[in-house]
C-alpha cells in the first residue's frame, strides 16, 4: 500500500531543518519524509483491528515533524520509522465507522495493571507509553508499530476507538481528535462565569479551542488573535467577542480589562489565557496579557522557547499544560463538532499522491484562506490485511 | 491692500500646481477646464499689536465694561487660554496669548489683584509640555505662575477641579472648571484661527468635561452642522450658544479676547507656498525645487522633524475684547473678510492636498484618523452656503497617510484604528457600540491625567467630525497613501491624481466638474 513514512536519517533531518528554517514547510521536499509503497502494519495482537482510513487530517505537530522542528523531548517516544497522521476517521472491517483516539495508552500496550494515569482514565498522560507490546510511540502516527493515518491502512486497538454517530460526515468526524484537544484544554483552564478569557492563534486549534470555550462555558468575555481575514471571521462566527490581530493582541486584552499599563506592559489582564500556538512568541503574549494569579493553558504544542519568567514569578501566574485528553473527552467533542460545525474548518482534500502540495497548503494554510488540510483515502484499493500475530 | 481669493479656470497654459503631501510636495498638472480656489493673500498685519491690545481691552464690545473696571483687590481672577492646537502652525515668539495675557496680567497687578490663575483650556486634549507653555505665554508669565502653581492645564478628569452647573434647556449637562466656575471674573484668551474657533465654544467646550462635551461633540450634532464653520448653520455652535448662555445666566462672568491672524503661514525658506504658482519667480522655483527634492530624499522622521520646527511668521490682524457674543460677531467678520473666496457653484470632483499639520498633532505624528479629520472634518467644512463638492461627489486627498501613531500622544487612536474600524466605520454605529467604553477606560484617563495624552475618546470626535463629509459624499480617494491604513479607513487608496481621476469617474461620470483647494494657507470656500 502506498504510506507516506517518515524514517530516521539524520542527514535529511538537518536539511529539512536547515531547509524550513529559511521557508517553512520545505520539509516536505528535502526531509525524511517520503511517499513509499510499504506492507500494511501487522495487528500486534488481541482486540486490534485493521483501520482503512477515509480521512486523515494535517496537524501542525506534524507539520512541525516534517520540518524538523520538533523537539528532541520525543525521540525516547517515538519509533523509526513511522506513518504520521493522528487525526483519523476510517472504517474498520465490521464496517463501522470510527474516530481515532490516537494515544497509546497502557490498555493498547497491553500493560495490566494499568498505570495510574490510566487507571484514572487519564490516557493521555499515560506514564507507559515507551513499554509494553509495542514499540515506544506517544500516539499513532508516532509509533513504527502502529501505522498512521496517512496511509491506506493502520491499526488501531478497541481502547482508541469512537464510533461515529450517523449521519455525520467525514469532514466533521476528521475535526473530533482536534475537537477533543480543546476540549481537554478548556477543561484544564477551570473557566468561570466572570472570566475574561484570552485564545492565542486561529488555526485549528484555536479555532476549536474558541468554540469549545463557548460550548463549555460562560465566561464574561473572549478575546482571539488571528492573523488572517478568514481566521477572523471564523474566530468571531465561533464567539470571540473581540479579534485582535497578533501584534495588537495586548492592546486589545488591556482595553477589554480596563487595565493600567507600565511601560507597554499590563498591570492586570486576563483571567484565562489559552495559547494555541506555542511559540517563543505567543507565550511571552501568554504571559504579558494574563492578570496576576491568572491561568495559562499551553495548548499548542512548543519547542525549546527562550522566555522570561519573571513575570510567572513576580504575579504567581498558572501555566499548565494541555496535551491529548482523556477517553471520555471523546463524547463531549462530537458534540461540540456538531453543535459548532466545526466541519466548515476543512478547507481542503488531497489525495495521498499530492502529499507535497498538501503538506505546502497546510503549511500556508492561514495565508490562504483555509484552516484544517486533510488527506482523502477514500479512493482506490483496499490494502490487504495481515494475519494477527502477537508481540 | 493684499489681493482677495480667486478662482482659476485651469487651461492648456496653466503650469502644474502645487499640493501638499504631508511632509512633502508633488506639482500636478490638471485637466483644462479644472477650477483653482486660491486663498486671498494675508491681510495686512496690526502695526502696533500690543497698542492694540490694550485698546481693546479699554474699549470693550458689547455690555461689557472695560476690563480695568471689572478688576479690583480681593478678587478670583481666571485666565484661561487656547492650547497647542492653536495657531497652526505654531507662531513665532511672541505668541499672541503671551501679548494679551501680559496686558491682561498689567492690568490686575495694577489693580491690586493677587488671586490669579491661568488655565490651559485643553478640554479632553494633550497636556502641554513646559516647552509649548513657555513658547505660548513667554518665560516671563511661565517662570511668574508656575512654580507656584498658578498655571494650570484643565484636567477634565479630576471630579474635584470641574463643577456642574446643571443643565441647558435641552438638558445639556453644563460641567467645566470648578476654578473657573468660582471666579469673579474669567478672562478667555483666544485665537481665532478659523470660524468655528472662538465665541462661547471658547468656555464651554475649552473648559469642559466629557459629561458636557458629548451633548454636541457627537453624530447627530456634526450632521446638522453644515458647516461648523457657518455659526449660524452649525449645531455645535447652537449646543455651546445655549450652554454659554447658561454659564453666564449661573453668574459667571466671561470677559473674551479673540485674535485674528493674518495668513502669513510659512516662513521666507517656504515661501513659495504663498503664491500662485504662475506668479512664481526663479527664487521660488528654485526654492521648491531644491526643497522638493531635499524633502524626497529625507527620511519621514527627520522630514517630520524639519516641519515640525516651523514657526509662522503670521501676525495679528485684529483683536477684540468685551462680552463674548458681541466680540464673537466682530472676530468672524474679519475672520470671513480675510478667508472667504466666493465659488460660484459645486463640483463633483474635490482636490485637496494635506499638509504635515492639522490641529492635534503639533510637535506629534499624523495619524491616519487625523488625516482623515483634517479632510473631511477641517478642509471639507470650509465652506459657507453649500459644500465645495455636490452630493454623491468625490473627494480626493493627497496625503502619504502613514500608518504611524505618536504612542505618548495618540494612544487610543492606536486602540481606535486598530478595533474600531477594523469593525466598522460607521460614525453613527462606532459612537453606539464603543465610545462610552473608550471614553471611561482608566488606562486612557490615567494617561490623559499624568501623560501627555489626548483623551481616550478623542479619536472618537475626529470621527465624527468627518461624519457630515461621510454622509454627503460618494467616494473618498486617497493618493499616494499607505493602502492599508486607506482601506482601514473605508476609502480608496491610488498611486496618482490620474488614478484617482479615473477611479472618480465610477462615481461621477466621465465629464466631472473638477476643483482644487488650494490650501493652506486657509481659504473658507463661499459658495453660491
């Protein structure tokens, strides 16, 4: 079947790195990355199942994997060499069709007892996710063993699995991992009725994260940064009271907080500020627009950032992270893509054989006009199935 | 006796004409059969302007006795004065407000008055640095009052300083300086620069709160002032008639000095901007060009710079002293007598060229918001009678529009263009949904108070003074202007005056009547 695969060699690794650090998304032309006709990933054992995927979505982690930007933090936790792709809605065998809940938590590892990460039913800060019977890999998409959505086929345990209700489509089952991620992120940010709430970046993420603050909660006000025309509009159909592009973003917190300001910085701010980027710059943004004792949510996924703390210090600021969610995180993103539309974030279809224009879209996404990019597998053959064997 | 304004038919001999462009120039050749409405040249100047002076404040207008007779020992006295925003540019020393407070301050050492206070009348506007106060009164009544604190800057914002002297009969709020307000006698030292300046505007805008100003500084207001420099056409001038008719029916006792200028704008190096550009000798080509090109090849910052430190040579043309109203009727006379140029007709096409300067960015940055103002608030409203340009016409200005603010001076017109308009730029929609915020915001207060800001609602009111030219016309055409602060703004941005003429012609047809003002120096378009 065809796969794009994503193999160590650290000599195209650096060309990517050097190659996207001039042009980002050149990655995809000079990296590790490559399309590649490859055998199906076996089923490594019991209650896993052969998952043809419809849809795969593109994700700015790994938009970031095929640049070479990641950080060096998950080389113990992933596998070479690996299919990417963790957004997915496919059909498996039995003909249903489900959602890909892609971490590899202990029930998938086959690790018994549980940690306790997951005996709490928090999987996505699974302490096992090196170990077990598959090879170390922090969601599929990242593990040799699994396989990834941008493929023609992986495999997928009963643990990662949600099926999808009738009569949603392909478009919004794609937008339920991400949804989820939101989802999960609201939740870590304890959000009241009184909260001015600030998102950072109008990509997916912060798209989703806008909605499901408004689907989850009530806060006083929201407040968005977006850079593009249509990330505005899209902010604003989503419940940002206010959108401010980036570079006016703290302007724009310290007006809808009546706060003072020395020297160009806020003295209160936000109660809440949630950061879909992830950027050295977004979590200075983070950190100057969050009022004293505030909270902020790390969402998007960072890198090593080179940041002051002080004022994390000096005003006992909460930064939390937001990574992944729980299992039953699952039930409360099909709703909010229903109730959201958040469908309407799929701007664009390709099919695997474009990956390059694909991967340049996703990369220019905002820039263009669109948010979320996908890879469309439900043309051409079926991949064959392997027999089961066991780890 | 200097020339009045003239109308030039523009034909084939007719040699490119000069326009401002901010900080620069650019010579434009126009079609044949354009009109030209230059200003009249500058009145001839008081020979003994502090002769004069004291002559007025002798022989006051109206009911009103001479000032000597209204000052005596134990008395509140209260001197309040024009701010920064006037003259423009600003006047080479001595201003004119240090000669007639100087008489003003004779006048009350000789009567033995001690209880003397000076005011900036600065409304919701900057703070003045000790460098603009010195400039406008001189070192000698800056180093007499200051240091013990005897000169004042309005703070509109401090509860304790302001008064409400309750309400006109269409229940405006009256609020101004509780000093004032508690005076036996307020003397207001004017410049009268155009026809809106001046008369009770004076007192009950200059020493004003917000709670006051926003009965007539506002949309409704702007579009039944047509124009607001007409008195008697002009809503903002009927809403300050009814509240300074208050104020002296609450016992306060206004004595006004209002000043003219002549027109004498620009210094000897820039003299070429005071004549008509066929008359030009081969001193003022050769000024303007090695200007010209100079002023091309210098960065915006140091051009800015260069303007900024012009002084005008303009000198007083007359003065008049007594009670407001009375005084007010004279000022505008002569005021009229040396601006207005009679235009026989509208145009469908109107050109202007905006140079560095208007009034809320002296010693500062202009904004696109006061580009904006200086087009379609200031220029746009110099007229009596009807519009220079028809309804549905086009204005087009020339303007570099930079998307540049002064962040000490102008920090909630950053907020404004960047969240207001980015929304909307509805005048009528912008005062509903966002003014009270701005206006009440404590950052904006905090700075207008201990900075050098002008108040958060600010950029609210140059809005709105664009409102009447929003709603009468058809297109606005900026050449030559950053695009994107063009668009920001809801006009539409061109390369040159030949774009622009075309993009008109959408609007107006192919054949548009065309007119240029040229201005500054100030003409007041008299139309028939």
């Amino acid at each position: 079947m065809k796969a794009l695969l994503f193999e160590r060699s650290l000599s195209r690794f650096a060309v990517a790195r050097l190659a996207s650090s001039v042009a980002p998304g050149s990655g995809a032309r000079v990296g590790p990355l490559r399309l590649a006709d490859v055998e199906p990933p076996a089923l490594p054992g019991p209650g896993w199942h052969q998952l043809r995927p419809r849809l795969a979505g593109i994700c700015g982690s790994d938009l970031a994997t095929v640049d070479a930007r990641s950080s060096r933090w998950f080389e113990p936790i992933v596998s070479f060499p690996f299919v990417p792709g963790h957004e997915v809605v496919g059909d498996l065998e039995d003909g249903r069709r489900v959602v890909l809940e892609p971490v590899l938590a202990c029930a998938a590892r086959d690790i018994v007892p549980p940690c306790p990460a997951c005996a709490r039913g928090e999987n996505g800060s699974c302490e096992r996710i090196a170990f077990g019977c598959l090879q170390p890999g922090l969601q599929t998409g990242y593990c040799a063993d699994t396989g990834g959505g941008w493929s023609g086929s992986l495999v997928a345990h009963d643990s990662q699995l949600h099926t999808v209700p009738e009569g949603m489509s392909d478009e919004a089952a794609v937008m339920v991992e991400p949804a989820a991620c939101a989802v999960h992120a609201v939740g870590a940010a304890a959000i009241t009725d009184t909260d001015t709430v600030v998102v950072l970046g109008a990509g997916t993420l912060g798209l989703c994260t806008v909605a499901a603050v408004r689907h989850l909660a009530e806060p006083r006000a929201v407040i968005a940064s977006a850079k593009h025309p249509e990330q505005r509009r899209l902010a604003t159909g989503f419940g940002a009271g206010a959108v401010a592009a980036p570079s006016e973003v703290r302007r724009a917190v310290r007006r809808h907080t009546g706060s003072l300001a020395v020297d160009g910085r806020l003295t209160g701010g936000a109660d809440v500020v949630i950061d879909c980027v992830g950027s050295e710059a977004s979590l200075a943004d983070a950190l100057a627009v969050v009022r004293p004792r505030g909270t902020v949510v790390l969402v998007g996924m960072p890198g090593p950032v080179n940041v002051d703390l002080t004022p994390l210090w000096q005003r006992e600021i909460r930064l939390v992270g937001s990574y992944a969610y729980r299992h039953t995180t699952f039930a409360t993103a099909f709703e909010l893509v229903a109730s959201a539309q958040l469908e309407r974030l799929v701007s664009a279809l390709y099919p695997l054989e474009e990956w390059r224009t694909a991967l340049d879209h996703a990369v220019h996404s905002g820039r263009r006009g669109a948010v979320k990019i996908a890879f469309d597998l439900r043309q051409g053959p079926r991949p064959t199935r392997k027999a089961v064997t066991t780890h | 006796m200097s020339r009045p304004g003239f109308v030039l038919d523009v034909d084939r001999s007719t040699p490119p004409l000069l326009f401002w462009h901010g900080e620069k120039f650019r010579m434009e050749r126009l079609p044949a059969g354009s009109r030209v409405v230059y200003p009249p040249e500058p009145v001839k100047a008081l020979d003994d302007p502090d002769a004069a002076i004291r002559d007025a404040l002798l022989n006051p207008i109206g009911d009103s006795a001479p000032l000597p007779a209204l000052l005596e020992p134990g008395m509140r006295l209260t001197i309040c004065f024009d701010d920064i925003s006037l003259p423009l540019p600003p006047m080479r020393r001595p201003d004119v407000r240090q000669r007639v407070i100087e008489a003003v301050l004779d006048l009350a050492a000789d009567a033995g008055v001690d209880d003397v206070v000076l005011i900036a009348a600065l409304a919701l506007h900057r703070r003045m640095t000790e460098a603009e106060l010195r400039h406008a009164l001189g070192d000698r009544v800056y180093d007499a009052f200051a240091p013990s604190g005897q000169l004042t800057q309005l703070d509109a914002e401090d509860p304790e300083a302001m008064m409400h002297l309750g309400t006109t009969d269409r229940g405006e709020d009256v609020e101004i300086s509780k000093r004032a307000a508690t005076s036996d006698l307020v003397v207001y030292v004017n410049i009268n620069l155009v026809a809106m300046d001046g008369g009770h505007k004076s007192v009950a805008t200059g020493l004003a709160s917000y709670r006051s100003l926003k009965h007539h500084h506002n949309v409704a207001t702007m579009l039944k002032s047509r124009s607001f420099m007409d008195q008697h056409h002009s809503e903002l001038h009927s809403s300050n008639w009814r509240m300074g008719r208050h104020i002296a029916a609450s016992g306060i006792k206004v004595f006004q000095i209002e000043t003219t200028l002549n027109t004498d704008t620009f210094p000897e190096q820039f003299s070429f901007l005071q004549r008509r550009e066929w008359e030009w000798g081969a001193k003022d080509r050769a000024t303007f060009l090695g200007v010209s090109r100079s002023l091309d090849r210098t960065p915006a910052r140091l051009a800015r710079s260069i303007f900024q430190g012009i002084k005008s040579p303009h000198r007083m043309a007359s003065v008049q002293a007594g009670e407001v109203e009375a005084v007010h009727k004279l000022t505008t006379e002569n005021l009229y007598r040396q601006q207005l140029v009679e235009v026989q007709g509208q145009t469908d096409v109107l050109m202007m060229g905006l140079p560095y300067i208007s009034p809320y960015n002296v010693n500062s940055i202009m904004n696109p918001i006061l580009v904006a103002c200086l087009g379609l608030g200031y220029f746009f409203n110099l007229y009596r009678g009807k519009p220079l340009v028809r309804e549905g016409g086009v204005l087009i200005l020339r303007h570099p529009t930079p998307w540049a603010f002064h962040p000490v001076h102008h920090p909630s017109y950053i907020d404004f263009f960047e969240e207001v308009l980015a929304e909307t730029t509805d005048p009528l929609k912008i005062e509903a949904d966002f003014e009270e915020r701005f206006a009440t915001d404590p950052w904006y207060i905090h700075l207008y108070r201990t900075s050098y800001a002008y108040h958060g609602v600010h950029p609210f009111y140059m809005w709105y003074w664009c409102a009447h030219a929003m709603a009468h016309l058809g297109a606005v055409i900026v050449v030559g202007g950053d695009v994107k602060a063009v668009r920001r703004m809801g006009f539409k941005p061109a390369s040159t005056l030949q774009d622009a003429l075309e993009m008109a012609s959408d609007v107006v047809g192919r054949d548009p009547s065309i007119t240029y003002l040229h201005a500054p120096p100030l003409l007041m378009a008299d139309v028939k």
